[in-house]
C-alpha cells in the first residue's frame, strides 16, 4: 500500500555521501515528468537546456537562478548571472525514472511515483565529494524542489536567493562536520 505520509522537509544524508530529498508535488505525474524534462518547463525552476529522450544523450543545463521569479534576492559572492554545463541521461523510464550523470559525483536520479492526486518526487544526488559541496547541493536541490512545488501549485515561490542561503545554513546544522 502507498503510503500517503508528508515526506520530510529536509533532505537526509547517508553514509555514503548521498542526499535524497523526497516531496509530494500536485498534479499528474505526466505533468511533473514535463516539468523534468522540457526546457520551457525546466527552466522555470531549475535550468534550461535540450534533452533527448534517450539513453546516452547529452543533456545541456543552463541555470540562471536570477530568471526563476521576479525577486529572487541577492546571489552570494560569487554565483554568477548563468551557469552551464553539458552532462548525460544515464537511466530512462518514462514518468518514472530520469538519472543523468553530474560532473564529479554519481549522478543525479529523479524518480516519480503517483500518491492519490498527488506525486512523489524522490531526488537522489550520490557520492557527493565532500561537505562543502554537499552543503551547496543540498540547499540548491531543495531550493529548486521549493520553487517546482510553487510553479505545480500557480503560486509564488519565495525569492530563491534568500531561501538558498537560508537552508544552507540549516543544512550545515543538520549535517555533521
């Protein structure tokens, strides 16, 4: 049986430097699966960029967190007005599974499952390096996750800026040193 629990907030982190962060998303899983993969779509929370729906295809990433909302507050020292980079989808199993490698680390696996009108996203990032940049991907991932569950539900996501920067510093509490 499915089970109809709110997952919870923060990603968790497992011994094998993974962080999984799981969310229930309202709408149809056709629809959070457009939302993963077309770019019009994708680019609204996350990044813009092609994907072809096939395994071993490359998959272009062109973030410009600046874009995703109106206010999006004020990008730390350091993060520029766009970011890109090319990776590849490595896992393809149409709504339900999506991996695509992610430069150094083990990739990155979004899985979708339905849960009465809802659908459960589970984000998995694997064998992040290290706790700096397992600091960052936290924040960031959920952060972007915050505004997907916005744009899902037609409301306003908050500004990704301020929100990035206020879960990183509760993911350096939560995650040990």
């Amino acid at each position: 049986m499915t089970q109809l629990a709110t997952p919870p907030a923060y990603g968790t982190h497992g011994e094998d430097a993974t962080l999984t962060l799981e969310r229930l998303l309202p709408g149809s899983i056709d629809r959070v699966w457009a939302y993963l993969t077309e770019s019009d779509l994708r680019r609204q929370w996350l990044a813009a960029g092609t994907m072809e729906m096939r395994v071993g295809a490359p998959v272009e990433l062109v973030w410009r967190n600046n874009e995703l909302m109106d206010n999006p507050g004020r990008a730390p020292e350091g993060h520029g007005d766009e970011h890109r980079r090319t990776e590849q989808v490595t896992e393809l199993d149409p709504p339900h599974r999506l991996s695509i490698s992610w430069g150094e680390t083990g990739g990155v696996t979004f899985e979708l499952e339905p849960v009465g009108d809802m659908v459960r996203l589970t984000l998995t990032h694997r064998r992040i390096p290290d706790r700096s940049i397992m600091l960052n991907v936290s924040a960031g991932w959920h952060a972007h996750v915050d505004v997907l569950a916005a744009r899902l539900a037609s409301e306003e996501p908050p500004p990704f800026w301020d929100n990035w920067a206020s879960l990183k510093t509760e993911y350096e509490r939560r995650l040990p040193a």
